[in-house]
C-alpha cells in the first residue's frame, strides 16, 4: 500500500482510477483542477465508501503543481505512484488549429505530466522508489485526420515518458505509458474543436471521416472506464508491467495494423476499411 496521486480526477477516467486505487487500498491524493467540480467525485467516493484526498491540482499552473505536492509530502511523508492522468482533446483540421488551441492542449497534455514529474521525482529519487504512470492514447501510435494537434501532444508524452524511462530506472523508479482506445467519458464532448463552422475548406472531408471512423470496431460501444482504472493500476503495481500497455479492442487493433504494416500498405487499409479516398 503506498500514496498514489492522480491528476484530472473530478471526472472519466481519473475518476475512476482514483476510485479504483483507494479501493485497492491505497492513500489517494486526488488533484481537480477547480475544487468545485470535485462533487461527482465526492459523491461516487462516499457511495463506494471510500477516502480520497482531494487536492487542487492544475497541470497548466506551476504554481498549483509544486503546492499540491509539497502539501502531500508534507502530509504523508512519501509518494509511491504518480498518475499524470489530465488531458484535453481537440477536433479539427491542422490548417485550421490556432496557437491559442494547440497550446492548451500543449501545456494540459505535455506540459503538465513534465511540471508533475519535475515536482515529485527529487522525492521519489530520495525514497529509491516510485512509480510513474502516463495516461496517452491510441492517438500517442497512430496520427489520423482531424485529430493531429492532439496527437502530436500524445505522441511528445509517449517521446518524454520513453527517455524518462531509461533515466530514472536507475534510482529505483518505473515509467508506464497506457494508451486507451475509446472509452465512455465526458472527453468527446469536452474537446476543443479547431473550426465548428460549415464554410470551412474541411467540413465535407471532416463529416465524411466522422461518419466513416464511427464505423470502426468497437466506436459504437466505448469501453468502460474501469478498464482503463484497472490497467493504470495493474501498470502501477505490477513490477515485470512493459513501458507501453494498449487498453481496447479498437486500440490494439489499430496499433497490430500499424505494426504489421508499412507506412504505404497502413494507409491503403485505413482508406479502404474508411472508404476514405480524395
Ligand atoms: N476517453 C477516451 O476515450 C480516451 C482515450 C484515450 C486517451 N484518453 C486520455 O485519458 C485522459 C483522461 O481523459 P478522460 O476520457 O477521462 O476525459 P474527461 O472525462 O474529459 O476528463 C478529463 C479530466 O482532465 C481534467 N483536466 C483538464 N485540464 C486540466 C488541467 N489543466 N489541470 C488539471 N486537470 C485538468 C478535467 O478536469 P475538469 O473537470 O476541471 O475539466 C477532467 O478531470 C486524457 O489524458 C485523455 O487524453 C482518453
């Protein structure tokens, strides 16, 4: 039993991976970013029966970051599992993607799991021991269209989490990278979108592969968010647990393509499966 911390845990699948550790036994420090949109997660904690420490955590805010976790340390003395679970998504073509959009995804999905390792590794370099689990996506393997700024932010966390792998195991400290497929939270709905409007040069290309990709396996079902919970805490506490883990059917079927295939045959059956020709 040790003390997990998990960021963006008001609701999806921080939730339920706070949720999932305390029931498994451990101190959770739960981080949200606004203290008043913790109620769903107070209310689901109570139902379980459960204890979280819910802290304020924004992973865009330094400030906030290095705070949450001198208070943690402070109160339990130790920090024996980081989930760097944040994150916002953004729909749209890349042409149409402005700063203002791709640096909030920017500084929410790549900036802030690097503010949170910069704040806990000198203590976890001190115990000898910690574990670091990065929440990615399938999007961290697989770039496809309209979602290529949220993508390059995946695919700079897996990059990050990849050296930092190599870099801390020395001091007795483990890195996972989970990428999940599709699963039920509020994410889709939350995401930024780069150009709602109908004008766009986009919009018939974007309707065409929304329709088309809501064909794929397994997208009319999204998972359970517990599955992923429980991969983040199977990652989190097995220690023979690979760096990279794909949670989903849709996710590791893609991934098994994209590793069978070359970059021109991956292409000739992502358009074909899609009917996603010019
Ligand atoms: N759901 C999927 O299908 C899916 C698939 C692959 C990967 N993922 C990844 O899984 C992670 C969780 O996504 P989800 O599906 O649970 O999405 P979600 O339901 O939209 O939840 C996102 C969480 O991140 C928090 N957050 C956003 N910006 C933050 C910030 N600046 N500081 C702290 N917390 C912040 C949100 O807090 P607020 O309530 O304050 O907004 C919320 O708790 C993300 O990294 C996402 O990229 C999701």
């Amino acid at each position: 039993m040790g003390v997990a911390l998990v960021t963006g845990a008001s609701r999806g699948l921080g939730l339920a991976t706070a949720l999932h550790f305390a029931r498994m036994g451990e101190t959770v420090v739960a981080g949200v970013r606004h203290r008043a949109r913790a109620n769903a997660l107070g209310r689901a904690a109570a139902a379980q029966a459960v204890d979280l420490d819910v802290v304020a955590l924004d992973v865009t805010d330094a400030a906030s970051v290095d705070t949450a976790v001198a208070r943690l340390l402070d109160g339990y003395g130790r920090l024996d599992i980081v989930v760097n679970n944040a994150g916002v998504g953004l729909w749209g073509a890349v042409e149409e993607t402005e700063d203002a959009y791709a640096r909030i995804l920017f500084e929410t999905n790549v900036f802030g799991p690097l503010r949170v390792c910069r704040a806990v590794l000198p203590a976890m370099r001190r115990q000898g021991s910690g574990v670091i689990v990065n929440v990615s996506s399938i999007a961290g393997r697989v770039a496809s269209p309209f979602g290529g700024v949220y993508s390059a932010t995946k695919f700079a966390l897996e990059a990050m989490s990849e050296a930092l792998h190599y870099e801390v195991k020395p001091f007795g400290i483990r890195v996972a990278i989970i990428e999940p497929g599709t699963f039920a939270t509020g994410f889709h709905d939350q995401r930024l979108i780069a150009d709602p409007d109908d004008a766009s040069a986009y919009a018939g290309l974007r309707r065409r592969w929304e329709a088309a990709s809501a064909r794929l396996p397994g997208r009319d079902r999204p998972g359970d968010p517990a599955t992923v919970a429980a991969a983040v805490y199977e990652a989190a506490t097995s220690h023979a647990h690979p760096l990279r883990r794909l949670v989903g059917a849709d996710a590791e079927l893609i991934a098994q393509l994209r590793r069978d295939l070359d970059d021109a045959d991956f292409e000739q059956t992502v358009r074909r499966a899609l009917d996603f020709w010019e």
